[in-house]
C-alpha cells in the first residue's frame, strides 16, 4: 500500500489506473470506514483512501484543532484491508491560498445540519470536488451515517454532471446500537454508555410510524422531549423524504429520521431509515 502526501505525486501515480474507487475520510479510522474500503475493493479496481481533516468545513468554534489526527494508526488498518493507496496531503498542498471558490449546494444544505454547522456541507463539497478532480475516481463511497452529506454529495455530482458515481454504506453500529464516530472517543464513560439512547430514540420513532402514527410533527416533538428529558441538548428530530430530504408528506412511503444532539461536549448525529412499502434499508 503506498502513502502519498502531495498533489503532484498523486497525480503521477495515478496516470493511466483505471477503475479507482475513493475512500474520502478525515482518519481516526474505525470499523465504520473500514466497511466503507471494503465497498469500495468490491466496487473498484484501485481503491485510494484519503485522508484529510478538511478545515473548510469547521465552523471557529468547532473541534477542527482537537480533531484526532492518527495517520500511523489509520495506515496499518488500512494495509490489512484492501486499500491501494492512502492520500494524506498537507493543509498547504490543498489550499495554496485561501479556497475562495466553493461549491453551492442546494437549500438543503441550510437545513438539518447546516442550520446549526452553517457553511459546512459547501466546506465538505469543495474538499471533496478538489479530491475528485485530483484522484479522478470512477466510484465514491460515502457512509449513510452522515445521511445529508451522502443526499448532497450525490446531487452534486448529479447536476455538475461530475463522471464518478456515489455509492452509500450503510451506517456501522457498536453492539448498543450506538453509530461508530470518531467523535465517541470524546465521550466520557457515563456519557458512552447514555450515547446509545439516540439509537432507541430513533427506533422508537420508525417504530411508532410503522405502527401506523400519521402525526409526524407530534412525532418530531417527542423524540426531542425524549432526549432533553435525559439530559441531551437537542439540536434537531425531523422526519423526512428519503429522496429530497423535504418534509414529509403522509403518503411518502421512504423516510428518515435524522437526529442531531449534544451529550456535554460532543456532538453525536444518526439517522435511520423507514420503509412503509415494505422495502429494507
Ligand atoms: O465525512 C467526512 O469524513 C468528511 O466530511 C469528508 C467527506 C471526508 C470530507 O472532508
């Protein structure tokens, strides 16, 4: 497996290879990106990693400086996993001087997440234009995890008519259900152990709407009680179309609900799928 840390090296490299599927991460690898590489040797010829904790899409108060940077680490899980090749370029390599052209997203991206990380998705759709137009990969795999980044990231690449097809991984969850983060190991032991309660949140939820509760809204408001009740600061519980991340209407079959909320100091987000036509997620 070869480690490569400049634009110009990468760019050598990868003259000719054919079929590359991309990894992109910010590190602190664990199992959750690790099924990401896993889809990508499946669905690829030459699966490159990248690694890169993307300062555009931090907001000044947020955890960019405290991020944890593990490149060693992430290397040897890697080497054992079917990766070709790791991308680790430095913040000078990728943004030469400050990144004025950025990626406009649809209204959405001000929605959910973007209410309360406002410029984030635009940060983490231009790292990841740069990355396409670096690496020029066939296939991207993102997780669903992150469920309104892997909706933007596809329309962007839709309508920018952009040649690499996003494929989605399902989100890689601890035996409590807790969805694996490299933001849990900011979490102390009491808090660990009450992290799993946004997994049953949301199953509670998909529960009640396949029991058959049309009141989305009432829905919406009890899982948010559900969570401040417990200590959790709330940022959002919404309800939404799979296909545009709208709000839902009663006769949508495919939806999501999507959770974000504090727990002390670390921010934990989830999602989970409803299929009402009886598909699966
Ligand atoms: O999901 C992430 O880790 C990041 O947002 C990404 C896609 C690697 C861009 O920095």
């Amino acid at each position: 497996m070869l480690v490569i840390h400049t634009i110009a090296d990468i760019r050598m490299r990868l003259r000719g290879v054919n079929g590359i599927a991309l990894v992109p991460t910010m590190g602190n690898l664990h199992h959750g990106h690790l099924d990401l590489v896993r889809i990508a040797r499946q669905r690829g010829q030459f699966v490159v990693v990248s690694i890169f904790v993307n300062p555009l899409q931090f907001g000044i108060n947020e955890d960019f400086f405290k991020y944890p940077r593990t490149l060693d680490q992430d290397c040897k899980l890697l080497e054992g996993c079917g990766a070709d090749l790791v991308f680790a370029p430095s913040e000078s390599d990728m943004y030469p001087q400050p990144q004025q052209v950025k990626v406009a997203l649809p209204p959405i991206a001000n929605e959910l997440c973007g209410t309360f990380r406002p410029g984030h998705f635009s940060g983490a759709a231009t790292i990841v234009l740069k990355l396409f137009n670096i690496i020029q990969p066939e296939i991207a795999v993102f997780g669903k995890k992150d469920y309104q980044q892997y909706y933007l990231m596809r329309q962007m690449s839709e309508q920018l008519n952009l040649p690499v097809k996003i494929v989605g991984a399902e989100t890689v969850r601890a035996p409590d259900g807790l969805a694996l983060s490299s933001r849990n190991q900011y979490l102390k032991d009491e808090e660990r152990t009450e992290a799993a309660f946004l997994y049953q949140m949301l199953t509670g939820v998909r529960q009640a709407i396949l029991n058959g509760e049309k009141d989305l809204g009432w829905l919406q408001g009890q899982g948010l009680d559900a969570l401040v009740s417990r200590g959790w600061r709330a940022e959002y519980v919404e309800i939404r179309s799979q296909g545009n991340l709208e709000k839902s209407r009663m006769e949508e079959k495919n939806l999501v609900i999507l959770a974000a909320a504090w727990l002390g100091k670390t921010r934990l987000i989830d999602n989970l799928e409803v299929f009402l036509d009886g598909g699966s997620a």
